[in-house]
C-alpha cells in the first residue's frame, strides 16, 4: 500500500484539489476569503515537472474546478495556465533558488493574477450595468486572498514539494518531454 500510495501521490493530490476548494473551510478564511487552494499543488508540481507540464496540468486544474463550478460564464483558466508557465521556470535547474519563504511571495503574485484575470472577466461582461464602486468589495477580496495565498504557501507548498520531489519518475499525470 506505501508503494502505491509514493507512486501515485501526485495523482492522489490532484484530486483533493476540488474537495479543498469546494469544502471551503471557514477556520482557514480571513475576511471570509480562503486561499487560492489550486496554487499550492501547481506551484511545486510545476517547479517540478517545468513549464509544458505546467501549462497542461494548469488546464486541466482550470476544466475541473470549472466543470463543477456553478458560475459557467467565467473561467479560471487562463489564470492557472499562466501560472503554470510561469511555475515551470522556476524549475530546479534554474539559477532561482526557491527558498522556504519565497513559496509565499510567488504564490501571494499568483493569486493576485488569477485574482485579477477573473476580475476582469467579470468587470468586462457587467461594466455597463454598474458603477464602478459596486465593484470595491471585489477588489478587497483579491487582495484577501492573495495575503492569505501567501501566508499558507511556505508550509503546503514546502510539504508538496518533498512529496512531489520523492515521487518524481516513478509516476506523473502526463508526460510531455522525451526521455
């Protein structure tokens, strides 16, 4: 069974993805805004695994969560694929070390885009309908979440990473270097 679990641990991670979003944990909220949960496992999967797997693991973490998400007409998409770009060069071969407490600041960034990205979604499709201070509670939400994002991430991000890291080649979700 810790043979199965080691080698599958990454694919066993994804899927609490949904369930941690979803759950929405009030104990874990600040403002009444939750981290953005999908950051933790992209972040250290995409160091990781780089740029390519991170655009593609960054989609299909986007279908999902907007499969089951009840608000069809705007998308996390393009936030996460961004972020799993930019994850990805932040590879291990880099010159960039990633230290314990950086996971934060880059993971408080990335919120801010995702954050911004859905913003705009939503600004762009209801701009002529109100005014531009209806939207004020929305901009204090982001910047919520991003200083909550950045608070949790040394810690999960850092866990994640020595799971990920230790499963690293045994299994992977999809593969798209050449060996």
């Amino acid at each position: 069974m810790e043979k199965y679990l080691n080698k599958h641990s990454s694919l066993i991670s994804f899927l609490f993805i949904p369930v941690i979003y979803f759950w929405d944990p009030s104990w874990l909220s600040f403002f009444g805004v939750q981290p953005y949960w999908p950051l933790f496992w992209l972040l250290p999967w995409s160091m990781i695994h780089g740029s390519i797997d991170g655009l593609f693991v960054g989609l299909c973490i986007g279908l999902v969560l907007d499969s089951i998400s009840q608000e069809s007409s705007f998308t996390q998409i393009p936030g996460l694929i961004l972020c799993g770009i930019w994850f990805g060069k932040l590879n291990l071969s880099s010159k960039v070390i990633i230290g314990h407490f950086r996971y934060g600041f880059i993971c408080s960034i990335a919120s801010f885009i995702c954050g911004s990205i859905y913003f705009s979604q939503i600004l762009i499709k209801n701009f002529s309908e109100n005014s531009i201070s209806f939207y004020l509670p929305s901009i204090r939400n982001i910047f919520a979440e991003v200083f909550i994002t950045g608070l949790f991430a040394p810690l999960l991000c850092s866990l994640l990473f020595d799971l990920f890291k230790r499963s690293k080649g045994r299994y992977k979700i999809i593969s798209f270097k050449k060996n």
